[in-house]
C-alpha cells in the first residue's frame, strides 16, 4: 500500500522530526518499499494465536530511592543542553503546547 | 609472533606464569590501533592512559599473586553504546555528540570488576541501525580483508578491532545480527547470548525485547570467557534470567549430537561460495561425529518481516528520548515543538529517522493490530517452530549471512536491499535464542561465517560445536 505525502508529514510530525520535502519524499519511497515486504505477515494464519510476551521476572527489587553520588550528579548536570546552576533550562512548555499544527 | 595476536587464553596463561604482563600486551595493541585504525576507523577513541593505567595495576597484582579474573590485564575494545562513566558515549550518533556516561553499564562494570584494559569504543551505524558501520557520525569502518568493503555492522567497529588484532577481545550489542554478521564478514567469532543471559542496564537501547550484549573474540574459547565475565542476573534488567549460568562444556567429539540443516534457510537466494563453504563446514562436523539432518523451519521469510515491524516500533519509542530536553543535541531559541522537531531532525541520520516513521506508522491507531500486534503473533509461532524443530536436532547450523561483504554505497540506496542481509540472523533474536558465527572459509576471497543456533540458554553446546569445528578447520 502507497503512503500518501499528507501521512508522512503527519507521521514526521507525530514523531516530531522537523523534515525537507526532499526528504519526506525520500521517506515516502522507503516506508513504501519496506511496507510492501511486511505485508506477507497479513497473510499468516494467526486465528487463535496469542501475541508474544515476555514473562516478567517474578522478583522485584524494592522500590527505593538511592542515593546519586557527587561525580555522577555532576555529569548529568553537564549533559545538560542548556542550564542555569543546578536547574534544566528549557524552552517554555505553554508557548505552543501542541505545536506548530495546532 | 607478536603479542596482540594472542588469544586471551593463551595471554591468560602467559600473564598467570609471569612471562607477559599486562603493559607489554596493553602496548603491542595500543601500536596495533596507531598502525591501523587511520586506515580501518575502528576505534573511534582510544583511551590509551588510562588503558596503560589499568595494565599497571593488573601487573601490580600479579606481583601480589592477586588476580581478579580470567579477564584481567586483557585489553578489550568497547562498542559506542555501552556506558562507561565519565567517557563519551553516543551510540554512532551526532544526537549525543559530547554526552558523558554519568554510569556504568552493568556489562561495563562487571569487564572493571574483573581487572580487564578498556582501550576505547569503538564505530557502529548509529543507535545500531545497519548492518555495514556505514551509518554513523564518524564515518564509516572499512574492512580489514578489503578496504574497498564493509566489515558489517552494527558493531562492524568491534569486529574489526578483533579481526585487525588491535584488540584481544571486544563487546557488541546484537539486535537482529549486530554482533554475527560482522564477525562473519571481517572472519571473527562472535556470540549473541540468550535473551537473559547479560543485563542490558546501560545499553543504549535499540529494540529492547531483541537487544543483547555480547562477545568478539578469536576464538570460542575466548567468547565463553567474556560470556562468563559478562553474565547472570542484574535488578537493573528485569528480563535478566535466573536460569543456571553458563559453564563451559568442551567436548573431544560431537558424537550423540543432532545438527539440523534447516530446509527454508538453505534455499535460494544464498552466495555461490557461501553455501559450498558452510556445506563443508557442515561436512566437518559430520566427520567429527555429529548426525546431520534436513529439519522443517518455517516462517523463514515472515521472521525477517516480524524483526521490520517489533523492531521499528520499539525504536520509535526508545529514540523518543532524544528530544534535545536533558541531554543531546539541542537547536536552540525556538518554540517547544519546533525545539523537538528540528533538534531530532538535525541530530537524527536518514536510517534512524526512517526506522523512527516506520514505528510510528506501524503503532499508530487503525494500523497497531494490523502491524504490531499481528507482527507479535506470527513471533509465537516463529518460536513455537524453533521449539518444534530443537525437539528433533540439538542445535541448527545456517550461513551468518547470504554474502560475503559488500563494497561501500553499495546497500545505502536502498534500505530494503540492506534489510535482506539479516535474513539468516534476525529469527534467533525474534525467538530469544543463542548464535555464534564462525569462520567457515571464503567466497569472493572475503570471509565467511557459519551460524550456529543453539536452544535457550544453550550456549555451553552450541561454543563446544565451534571449538571442535575450528580444531577440524
């Protein structure tokens, strides 16, 4: 099945990835190629057939908070893109909230 | 013979018996990657004082008569996306260019706790996304039998710091062939574990219910001991299991041992030359005792089809992370989404962001129960047909892959064309189970890697099979 140029764009968007129209068209032609090679699945008979999972671990560890110490506080600090001291900058969440599409 | 074409087994004894220390084989390595890697682009960084460092205390310990372990004094490569704190760690990728590992992966902590030398980390195609160690931020890796071609990939980086010597042993991660397929294609051995068998707590995650750490090493010796370094469950990975570990069982033959030639995996669509060598591979393990069988494998195809559907998915979860927010790249001074959008964009490569909408489309709603949950259903039968055909053969024997390496460019136009090469590989990840490939020969005067699938947690069998069979080599 074809994707149409509107999908894509909605699907960039979805995943918020901020793409040229060389690009979506370049997406376009690819999600369609690797589409058409899944598309076999639909033909496999799965009536009654329960989806893998994977069984969970029965124990659990206890759910405590640990401490972090200095020198990993510290590179996390600095893995910050934009700080201010200890506090995560970031850009304001109530600007756009949903987007340019909004 | 020079010192970095030890195997660590025959390094273990030098350094045990006191006629080879750690320095010296840091050193022979260390000048193996100056010789080499402008040319090959395997290690993408070096630590070479701290590795000369680490070397010293392990002689240190030695003259205490003290040794942490089989690994220790051995210098490993480690590949882009395990976290070691306090190193640059950015799975290939210009979205974490300059991000600090705050800690240790516990694969990463478990190689220090055992005294090993950490050279550097090495190239792989971005968030492990490939199967060539073209996609990656710093350039390709080049294979060592032929410049002009791929090592494979993803962890084509740690394939060829192994296969050019630079390095005694190295660590990949293997999603849907990662680790098999390059050691294949650059003529190492490789092991991907069972599903369980290593934790995953700082792997940077690809598709986490198929990822799983795990050795390049020059032989199967060598693989079971980083497997046994590496091993056993961690309360930082839930799906680590408690199965019993694993403990080597060589073998002197393989008499009473069962090896199916699955029929589907044996059709067309295979090299020439790849076939005759695994075929005499095969022959070789027949001459050593074992029983050789044509067993029923179905969903062959439909394997490779479920891996381009569950994998997808889980990546356009996992890679949600990367939002220019805590760390990574940010484009700056825009709006909230206009910050995400382009930040991923700018940060992205074309196979990470292809994989990404991929996902997207396949979990969106009106096409999740089409795509995932019908993908997640044809995997029960997937496993249910391993399941089926292990209650008839011990173990399965496949080419790593249907060709030898390819030249660089030659599968980057076409993501599909690239997607085929993990044909062989990608149904032992959909069923959870463990593979070694091993150096079978060559075609095209390149390498070529025969496949040995073992059942859940069967590592022991299907290492002592490539043992014997590089006895017989």
């Amino acid at each position: 099945m074809a994707l149409t140029r509107e999908q894509v764009q909605g699907l960039a968007d979805l995943a918020r990835l901020d793409l040229s129209e060389d690009e979506l068209k370049t997406a376009e032609q690819d999600l369609d190629k690797v589409l058409g090679y899944v598309e076999r699945l639909q033909e496999v008979e799965t009536q009654g057939v329960e989806p893998f999972a994977m069984p969970a671990r029965t124990a659990w560890r206890e759910d405590v908070s640990l401490p972090c110490d200095h020198a990993a506080c510290e590179i996390i600090l600095s893995n910050f893109p934009e700080r201010s001291g200890d506090l995560l900058k970031t850009p304001g969440v109530f600007e756009s909230p949903k987007g340019k599409k909004a | 013979m020079k010192l970095n074409e030890l195997t660590i087994a025959e390094a273990r004894k030098r350094l045990d018996a006191g006629d080879l220390t750690s320095t010296e084989l840091t050193k022979a390595c260390i000048a193996e990657i100056k010789n080499q890697n402008p040319t090959l682009n395997a290690f993408i960084e070096v630590y070479e004082d701290d590795a000369l460092e680490q070397a010293l205390r392990s002689d240190e310990r030695h003259s205490r008569s003290e040794c942490l372990g089989a690994l220790d004094g051995v210098p490993l490569g480690l590949k882009d996306n395990l976290l070691n704190q306090g190193k640059e760690v950015t799975s290939g990728s210009n979205i974490l260019k300059g991000h600090i590992s705050a800690y240790d992966a516990t694969a990463v902590r478990k190689l220090k706790g055992q005294g090993a030398v950490i050279l550097g980390r090495t190239n792989m195609d971005e968030f492990a996304m490939g199967s060539s160690t073209e996609h990656s931020a710093y350039g390709p890796t080049k294979n060592p039998h032929d410049l002009e071609r791929v090592p494979g990939g993803s962890s084509g980086g740690s394939a060829v710091a192994v296969a050019a010597k630079m390095a005694l042993g190295a660590l990949g991660s293997d999603t849907g062939g990662s680790i098999r397929q390059p050691a294949a294609l650059c003529g190492t051995v490789g092991l991907k574990p069972t599903y369980g068998r290593i934790s995953r707590s700082g792997l940077m995650a690809m598709a986490s219910s198929l990822d799983q750490i795990g050795p390049f090493a020059k032989t199967a010796e060598d693989a079971a001991l980083i497997l046994e370094a590496l091993q056993g469950p961690d309360s930082l990975d839930q799906t680590t299991s408690n199965h019993p570990l694993f403990v080597p069982e060589w073998k002197k033959d393989l008499s009473g041992v069962r090896i199916g030639l699955p029929r589907q995996a044996w059709g067309a669509g295979m090299h020439d030359e790849v076939r005759s060598e695994v075929m005499r591979g095969v022959e070789a393990l027949k001459e050593r005792g074992a029983e050789i069988k044509e067993v029923d494998l179905p969903y062959a195809d439909e394997a490779l089809a479920v891996y381009y559907v569950v994998m997808p998915c889980e990546v356009s979860a996992n890679l949600a992370r990367f939002d220019g927010m805590r760390y990574g790249l940010r484009v700056k001074d825009l709006p909230l989404f206009e910050t995400y959008a382009k930040s991923r964009a700018k940060g992205f490569g074309p196979e990470a962001r292809r994989r990404i909408l991929l996902g997207t489309y396949a979990l969106s709603r009106g096409y999740y129960d089409a795509y995932y949950l019908q993908a997640k259903r044809v995997q029960t039968l997937i496993r249910k047909a391993y399941e089926q055909a292990f209650t008839e053969v011990d173990m399965l024997v496949t080419p790593t892959a249907p060709n030898p390496a390819f030249r660089l460019g030659e599968k980057t136009t076409d993501p599909l064309t690239m997607y085929l090469e993990d044909v062989f590989t990608v149904g032992v990840n959909v069923a959870g189970l463990p593979a070694v490939s091993v150096p079978c020969g060559k075609a095209d005067g390149m390498p070529v890697g025969m496949q040995l699938i073992g059942r859940h947690f069967d590592e022991a069998g299907i290492l002592a099979a490539a043992r014997i069979f590089e006895e017989s080599d």
